[in-house]
C-alpha cells in the first residue's frame, strides 16, 4: 500500500484465528498519537492538511 492511507480490510491475522481488535476508535488513535509526543493531522489524497467538524470538511491551503 504505502501511501499511509488508512483503509479496512480482511488481515491475514483475522485468517490466522487472532482474537486481538483490530481497528481503534478516532479519538483513541488521536490520543496515541498526542501520546507519543506528536500532533496528529487529517490530510487529504493530495496530503493536504483538512479541518473535519460534525458538519463541515474544508481543505486547508
């Protein structure tokens, strides 16, 4: 893949029987983040950075 894009789909581990989750909520990978001393940044398919309320999504240029 490699374009740090975060998609879902069938890991080869769930084929492996692993009981483990595997997806984390938004604000639990937002806290991971934060966490390890990094500020955590939404960025389009052009990696550009974007703003996301409840209702709005707006690029920032």
């Amino acid at each position: 893949m490699g374009s740090g894009t975060a998609v879902r789909g069938t890991p080869a581990k769930a084929d492996a029987g692993a009981t483990t989750a595997q997806g984390l909520r938004r604000n639990e990978l937002l806290h991971l983040i934060r966490k390890a001393g990094r500020e955590p940044i939404e960025r389009d398919t052009l990696y550009r950075p974007v703003q996301r309320t409840e209702s709005t999504f707006t690029v920032l240029v």
